[in-house]
C-alpha cells in the first residue's frame, strides 16, 4: 500500500513559446498522503488551476512525472489516463462539472453504470441530506442555483469514492456557515475514505480543517503552515460517511 496518493516531482507547465510564453508552473514537487487534506492559496493567475488539472491528469506536463495511486500517469496514453482518472480521481472544478440533461439523481446514477466502489445508497442519502441538497433530486443543473449546483458537484465527486480529491474553490458560492460545512465535510471523507485532497481556495477562514497549507505565487509553491494534522474532527454530522478506501487497497 502506498502512503502517497500523488506524487508530483519536478512538474512544469509552459503554454505557448517565444514572446507568448508563460511558465505556468516551475518545478514542483507535491506529495499529497492518505487521509491528508491539504489547500493551496494564492492569487489569480498564479498556477492553481493548472497544478490541480495536472495533478489529476486533465493535462500533461511539459516536464516532470505525475504519480496516481502509484501508476505513472505521465507515461500513459489518453485512454489509460482517463482510467485512472475514472477509477481514482474525484474533481469539484470551477466549469460546472455536471451533465445538463440529467437529473440530479441521473447524475449519481450514470456513476453507477461506468464505475463500481461508489457509496451505497443510505452513505448516499446521508451525503446529500448533509449538502441540504435532497429535495434537488429531480432536478436538472439549469433549474438550479450556483450554490446547488456547486453542493451537487460536491456530492458527485465525494460519491465515486475517489483516492484523490481536487476541488478548485469549492466554497465560492456558498455562504460562510456552508463553506466551514463543506470543509468539514471533505476532511471527514478523506480520513474515513484514505483519500487525498486537494482543495484550491483564497478563503484563508477555511485552512482549519486542513493538514497543510500552500501558497502559489508566480507558478512556485511554498509551504506556508504544516498543522502536522488538522483539527480533530468531533463525530455527529458525517458519521454517515462509511469506513473503507479504493476497493483496489493502494
Ligand atoms: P490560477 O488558477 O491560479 O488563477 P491558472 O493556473 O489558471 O492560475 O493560470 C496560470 C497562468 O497560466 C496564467 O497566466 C494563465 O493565463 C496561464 N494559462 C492557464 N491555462 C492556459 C492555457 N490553456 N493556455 C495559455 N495560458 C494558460
Ligand atoms: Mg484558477
């Protein structure tokens, strides 16, 4: 069993070339454990997104070597990546990142058909009794507000089970009482599911509940706080969430 559910060593990412160029990331090197929840801040344009796309195999690097639960991801094809991504990764990205022509229950449901390993159903109930978003069952992305809408991104990436969490601001559009909540929530199923996470955010109010924090300034990532453990979490509101990693046990 690896302890690391990523591994990223040396990754750069450089669009364009010439006068156009920009180094979007400089060599990064990024370990994230079973159990860890860590979040990355900084400004705008300073690489978040593509560290967290990358680390998730959505793009490539231009260097350096990405590890998933061990599998070298940078040195497989299109469709072997997107087997690990299916098997392993859970993402809460800022494009919305559910179908529009079905329901919100469809959406679980499609899961079903392409994955095994997802939450039973009472883990399920509990998981959107505990977003508030149970009565949106029925309901399609576009009848939603931007707040559902995010809760039930929410709710289908933490529903796959995945081993590695990212999640790019998954609290902007909830108020502060909801986003502590979310937080909360994704630290639980972390350490309940042995997964990593990776949440992106420039709420500093929310670095509580995670186990480090980094900053990215310019495409170079610092370690600002190691908590060496976040927060103990008291038990009541996520004890539906069920024991148990990636049915593979990396
Ligand atoms: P953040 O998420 O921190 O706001 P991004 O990772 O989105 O930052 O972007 C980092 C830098 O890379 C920015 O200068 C951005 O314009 C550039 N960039 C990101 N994606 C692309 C792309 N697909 N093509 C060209 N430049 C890009
Ligand atoms: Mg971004």
């Amino acid at each position: 069993m690896t302890e690391h559910v990523l591994q990223m060593d040396d990754v750069t990412k450089t669009f364009g070339s010439g006068r156009t160029e920009v180094r979007a990331l400089k060599k990064t090197s990024l370990d994230v454990n079973r159990g860890e929840v860590i979040a990355i801040i900084g400004p705008s344009g300073s690489g978040k997104s593509t560290l967290l796309t990358i680390a998730g195999g959505l793009q490539g690097p231009t260097g350096g070597e990405v590890r998933i639960a061990g599998e070298r991801i940078t040195e497989l094809g299109e469709k072997d990546r997107s087997k690990v991504r299916l098997e392993h990764v859970g993402f809460i990205l800022q494009s919305s990142n559910l179908v529009p022509f079905l329901t919100v229950s469809d959406q679980l449901k499609l899961l079903d058909k392409v994955k095994k390993g997802n939450m039973k159903k009472d883990e399920r109930d509990g998981l959107l009794e505990e977003l508030g978003i149970t009565k949106l069952a029925k309901k399609y992305p576009n009848d939603l507000s931007g707040g559902e809408r995010q809760r039930v991104a929410i709710a289908k990436a933490l529903y796959s089970n995945p081993s590695l969490l990212l999640a790019d601001e998954p609290t902007a559009s909830l108020d502060s009482d909801r986003a502590f909540e979310v937080m909360k929530l994704l630290k639980s199923a972390a350490v309940k599911k042995n997964a990593a996470t990776i949440v992106v955010t420039h709420d500093t109010r929310l670095t509580d509940y995670v186990d480090k924090v980094y900053k990215m300034v310019d495409g170079v990532l610092h370690l600002e706080a190691d908590k060496g453990g976040a927060e103990p979490l008291e038990e009541g509101r996520t004890d539906f969430l069920e024991k148990g990693g990636n049915e593979d046990g990396i």
